[in-house]
C-alpha cells in the first residue's frame, strides 16, 4: 500500500454525503480529503491546484452555491486538463440506466456506485477508491514494459539496418524503423504504411517514400556486395537493382519478427 494519503476531492450537493465523508476522513490514515464542493467549476479549480488523485463525482448535482453543476460537463473537461496523470473517478449516483452508465465509462468513470442499494455508503466509496489504487500502479508498469519492448524492438532493426549499411544520420532510416514497428504492433494495419507515415511525421507521401529509396540506394552503393547478399537475402528484381521501400520494409517486418 501507498504510504502517503490517497488525495480525494469531492464534488457532492447531499449534505448527508457531505458530512459522511469527512467523518470517514477523521477516522482513517489512508485518505486526505483535499476539497468538498458542489459545483464542476469549483471542482475543475481544486483539480489544477490539488491534484487529487481520485474524485467523488456526484452524477445529480443541483445548483450550487460556486456556479455550474453538470457533472458530465465536468468529466468532458477534466479530461482535457494537461496533469500529467489520469485521476481515479467514481460516480454516485440514484440513477440506475444502463445507456447512462455506458457514457460514463466512455468519458473516463472508473467506477459507478447506485446510492440506493442497500450497502452502499461513504465508507464504502473510500474502500473502492483503495481497491482501484492498488490496481493503477499495475497499469502504469505494463505501460512501460509496453515502451520498453518497442525501445528493444526498435534497436534490433536499427542493428539489422547497419548491417547493410543503412547510416543512422540518414531520415530514411528513422522511417523504416517506424514503419516496421508499425507493421510489428498492427497485425492487420487499417491504413497503408506510408500514409501512416505521414500523417506521424507531417511530410507528404512522396518525401516519406523518396527519403527511405535513398537509405536504400546508399547502403546498396556503399555496402559490399558480400554483405548485402548476406544480411538481405529477400529476392531483388533485377531490372531495379535494389529493393523497393514496401519490399525493403517488409522484409525487415518479417526478419525481426521472427527475432522477437
């Protein structure tokens, strides 16, 4: 468990609610309740000053003594917030609608918790937030585990690259290790891998492909010809001489694949 307080704002109008989760924080080490209004305006505020680590957010606001009450306005903009980190959401709410909940999660709600079921309570809603807490750090370590398999996965084509003479300080070769990557995390890729490319490094189809023709035509005048048969063993139309891109970057697709 986390050794600091899970930082918790809440945005609640029930003054019944209000009052229970301050008596929950008084009672308990593991939690710092770092602001209680009832208005998205003021929430979105103590977000950007506070950063809490998890929200209370009541779904049925009424109006609110610190202006605006629309909690999925609220949810629309806290996603829009540059934090750095994605805060852990949990909704009250008396509504019990499938369609309603079904958009909650799509705007980022971790969690929706029916007020009126026999068990629920503000105690309750704290103990959820520190269940999903123990659950978060799991995310964040597959994510980089997910960055550093494609650092690995990058370097072994960059090696592969080198071995036929494809230089470093060449764009083209920094394109083709993209396009493999792609090809690599997209087993059925929904668009062509030049547009792909394009659309990542703001340049037009044609400079894409005319820079990786040139990391090819370079590595196939400067390489020695016992090299290039040794570490490009794909059949190369003779009447071209070299590769194509799309040949070129699919032989590479292939060749690390079986690799990783």
């Amino acid at each position: 468990m986390d050794a600091k307080p899970m930082k918790i704002l809440i945005i609640e109008d029930d003054i019944n609610d209000y009052y229970g989760f301050l008596e929950c924080a008084k009672a308990r080490n593991d939690i710092e309740i770092v602001g209680i209004t009832d208005s998205d305006i003021e929430a979105l505020k103590k977000v950007k000053l506070k950063h809490p680590e998890g929200i209370v957010l009541d779904l049925e606001l009424n109006q609110g003594l610190e202006g605006g009450t629309d909690s999925f306005e609220f949810l629309f903009k806290l996603r829009k917030l540059p934090l750095g980190y994605d805060p852990i959401v949990i909704v009250t709410t008396h509504v019990n609608s499938k369609r309603t909940y079904q958009i909650l999660h799509r705007n980022g709600v971790d969690l929706i918790m029916y007020k009126d079921h026999p068990n629920y309570s503000c105690e309750q809603v704290i103990n959820k937030f520190m269940s999903l807490r123990q659950i978060s750090p799991k995310k964040n370590s597959t994510e980089e585990e997910i960055q550093s398999m494609r650092e690995k996965i990058s370097l072994c084509i960059s090696d592969e690259l080198e071995k036929v003479g494809v230089p470093s300080n060449m764009i083209g070769k920094k394109y083709i290790i993209e396009a493999v990557l792609y090809l690599i995390e997209n087993e059925n890729p929904g668009e062509n891998v030049i547009q792909y490319l394009s659309k990542v490094y703001k340049r037009s189809d044609n400079t894409i492909t005319n820079d990786i023709k040139n990391a090819i035509l370079h590595a196939w005048r400067v390489s020695p010809i016992e090299d290039l048969l040794s570490y490009y063993t794909a059949r190369i139309n003779p009447e071209k001489g070299i590769p194509t891109p799309m040949e070129f970057i699919y032989y590479y697709f292939d060749r690390v694949k079986n690799m990783i």
